[in-house]
C-alpha cells in the first residue's frame, strides 16, 4: 500500500477544498454576513493541513486499483468533514451528525436535507450548499487527474474509483486531457443553464445555486418549497438541464468534436430518452384524470420524472399526494438513475439494460442448449468480467439496502418511510415518500439512522465498491499503526 501517494492526494483534495470554500466568503463579503468568517476559518485550516500533506512528495508515485479506492473514499470523507465544520461552528446547523449528514448529503449529490426551514440559513450557507453539489457532482478527483504526476495507470485507477458507471474509459489518449475535456463541457453547460435561467429573471443568486444543483444533479433548494414557487419558463429550463446532465458525457463530447452520428448511436442514451418519454407520459395521464390541466401536468410530469431519473430532487409539486401508479413510476425511476458517465446516481440505465440482456440470455440458452449465446452493448460483445460485475454489483446493492432498511426498521417508523428513505439515499436522490416526502426532511431520524444514511450515501455516490473496500481485513491491516508498507511488483 502506497501511503505516502494516499496522503499526498488527500493533502491536494484539502487545498482544493481551502481555495473553493473562498467563493461562501465572497457572497459573505457581498452580503455582510459574519458567518462568512468561519468558512474563511475553516478555509485556512485545509490550505494549511493540504500544504503540509503535500509539502513532501513522496518518492513512489505509483497508484494502484487498490489504492485508487482508498484515496477516493478518504477524499470524499475529508471533503465532508471538513466541509461540514462551517455550519456546525456558525451555530445555523448546531448538530455535528446534522451538519455533517446535510455536507454528504451535498457533496454525494444526494440533497436530502435535515432541514425543516432552508430559508432562515445565511446566503453564505444556502450558496456552499448548493456548490458542493457541482463540486461532487462530477468529481474533485477528476480535477486532480489534471495535475498530479502519477504512473503505473494510476490516472485510470483513480478516475475508476470516483466516477459512476460500470466502466470507464478515455476519451483521448491522455486521461488529463479526457479530465479537462470533461470539465470544460461541465462548466460550460453549467454556465447556459445560469443565462437562461437569468433570461427569465430569476435572481442571480438564486440562478447560481439552481445551477450547481442541476449540474450536479444534487437538488438542494433555496427555498422551503423547492423550485415549486418560480414561473413555469424557469421550471421548463431546470426540467431540460436535469435531463442533459444525465446523458452520459460521451455523447457530447461527440457531439463536440463534431461526431454526431456517434453519439446518435449510444445505446444507453437512448434507452434512457425512452424511460423518460414512457414515465413522462404514464403519469401526465393520471395527472390529467385527476382534472389537472394539460400544460400543468406536462409540466410537472416532465419535471418530476427529470428529478428523480437523473437523482437531482427538485421538486415543483408534493408528489406524494399524487395516485399509487405515479408514484410507482417514481420509485422504479428511483432505482434506474441515470446514464453512466453523467453526473446522476441510481443502479445506471447501462446497468439496467445489461442486466436484462443476461436474462434474456440465461432463457434463451434454456431453449437452445448448444447454441453460443452473446451480449451485445453499445455495438459490441460485453465482455464477461463486465457481466460478471454488473451481477456482483447488483447482488452487494441488493443485500447494502435490505440491511440498510432493516438497521433503520429499529426505530420503529413505516416501512414506506423506511424504504424511501434508503432508496433516496443509496441512489443519491434526496426526496422520497411519507415521513421523508418533498415537504419533509430527514431530521425525523435518530443519530444512528442518520449515520446508516450517510454510510448509503457516500456508498451510493462511490459505487458500492470503493467505500465497502475500505473495511476488508487486507486493507485494515494495511493501515495498522507500525505495520511497514509493501511495494508491490509489477
């Protein structure tokens, strides 16, 4: 094990935390608000601990898979301790386990909030809320692919533990320049999302955090009613962005270079239009039944299906008031999430496809014995390690929820409550049914509970894999104080 490459990245995640916790302190600045003084605090804390870490380089810079993982999940918990510190020492989040949840909650772009009025927070919080989301929603380890010098394929190595889907590949030869491309179409996007929504005069503040949160698909509001109290344009504008956001950014960067047709051909992408178009309109119908008018339900429909499929949580309506069928629809949506390679959580349409495909298989060789049955994915034969993960991750999500639902059935509340609550947790979503609907929050759970949905939730943000790894016996013994690290042959 590597550590001095662990700790040289964890000490550039905290200086990259220190710098971005000085944009909270400019809207302080501009607001007058005093709370801006702990972040500015908290910001010289990991500017200092992060040039400690890295002051020293180490001498091994080879990153391994195993080590790839460690990093990224001890990055993601330092981030959200760290992050965190400002609202519990400004008093606005006075419980520790509350203000780190409502942190994870928003780095892992889950934005499920322990807050019953979002509104009495300073602009200074409301602004680093929101921001954290765009900061985890595509990765602050993919940022630092861009510059630390690293070898032995430990670019690919980190970028595979941090980034969602069941595969991921380069875009170009190098990966810095795939990690760079990446971002430019991430903040780009952000910013047309942030003009457009300024075209139809919302406030800028209130644009800047829509847009984090749509980017990242986090789905924290600044307002107690989510996005339900803005006009029916700004609504129609974050509907379409969440959707963009949950494409697999593969595509645009065909579409950038000008390879349409490529893009066109993304079998995920299109599968995942159509469940969105499907969803969209089985639930218009039973808005409409219900003596909704037409562009009201289109609305709402589309919206609600965009939130929960690209596991951003904005809401524009108390959706658990509508019939049994629509939300049904939304917790299936719950599960299938968004495309692989986009900002959103949830099991993965990729995955979806290819577990159904290994199904169709499985019963077509029942029919024909002797026949040689393929999968094929994207225009190509899916690999049998590919197979064989996309089960073993569906196995491990399957029984992580069960145990997560039977942990948090020890309170004693409903079972809905309870298996909403761990479905929009794990699948990073935010908002679920009954005691943690749209008008609700998490704050009804108990300290315990609240630490089974941060573990889900950090799990559901790093693919199950990375953060479960982290209490293999291998790995605890690796990091037990006096225990020599062991260099691995290639």
């Amino acid at each position: 094990m590597n550590r001095s490459m662990i700790r040289y990245v964890l000490g550039h995640v905290l200086k990259i935390e220190g710098a971005l916790l000085l944009l909270p302190c400019l809207v302080a600045a501009f607001y007058r608000e005093r709370e801006g003084l702990y972040y500015l605090a908290v910001a010289a804390i990991c500017l200092v601990l992060g040039y400690l870490m890295t002051h020293k380089k180490p001498k091994n810079n080879v990153f391994y898979m195993k080590e790839g993982c460690v990093a990224t999940t001890l990055s993601w918990v330092a981030l959200s301790f760290f992050g965190c510190l400002p609202f519990w020492f400004s008093g606005e989040i006075p419980s520790f386990t509350d203000s780190l949840f409502e942190t994870i909650s928003g780095f892992t772009t889950t934005g499920a909030s322990i807050l019953s009025d979002v509104e009495a927070l300073s602009h200074t919080s409301l602004l680093w809320r929101s921001f954290t989301h765009w900061i985890g929603g595509m990765g602050v380890l993919v940022f630092l692919l861009a510059i630390i010098p690293m070898s032995g394929g430990s670019h690919i190595n980190l970028m595979r533990a941090e980034s969602p889907g069941p595969s991921v590949g380069k875009l170009v030869p190098k990966l810095k320049s795939s990690a760079r491309i990446l971002y430019v179409i991430y903040f780009g996007m952000t910013v047309l999302e942030l003009l457009l929504l300024l075209a139809g005069k919302m406030p800028f503040f209130d644009a800047l955090c829509t847009s984090f949160g749509t980017a990242g698909t986090g789905g924290f509001g600044i307002k107690n009613d989510s996005i339900g109290s803005y006009t029916p344009y700004l609504q129609w504008v974050t509907t379409i962005f969440m959707i963009l956001f949950g494409v697999n950014f593969n595509a645009y960067y065909f579409i950038l270079f000008r390879q349409v047709k490529r893009a066109l051909r993304m079998e995920e992408v299109r599968y995942y239009f159509l469940i969105i178009a499907a969803s969209t309109g089985i639930i218009f119908i039973s808005l409409m039944q219900n003596a909704m008018k037409a562009a009201d339900a289109l609305r709402h429909s589309a919206f609600q299906v965009a939130s929960i499929i690209t596991t951003t949580g904005f809401s524009t309506a108390d959706f658990d008031l509508w019939s049994q069928t629509s939300k049904t629809v939304l917790v299936f949506l719950m599960f299938i999430g968004a495309c692989a390679g986009s900002t959103g959580g949830g099991i993965k349409v990729s995955r979806i496809v290819i577990l159904l495909k290994t199904v169709k298989k499985e019963m077509n060789s029942y029919l024909h014995p002797k026949s040689i049955q393929k999968i094929n994915f994207e225009d190509k034969p899916v690999e049998h390690e590919v197979v064989r993960a996309v089960n073993v991750y569906f196995i491990t999500f399957v029984v992580l929820f069960s145990a997560s639902i039977f942990l948090l059935s020890l309170e004693g509340k409903d079972l809905i409550t309870n298996f909403t609550a761990v479905a929009a947790t794990i699948n990073n979503i935010g908002p679920g049914l009954a005691l943690v609907g749209p008008t609700q929050n998490f704050g009804i759970f108990s300290t315990g509970s609240k630490f089974v949905l941060m573990f889900d939730m950090l799990a559901g943000r790093l693919e199950l894999f990375p953060l479960l790894i982290l209490f293999h016996p291998g790995i605890i013994k690796e990091f037990l104080p006096g225990r020599p690290s062991r260099k691995r042959k290639n």
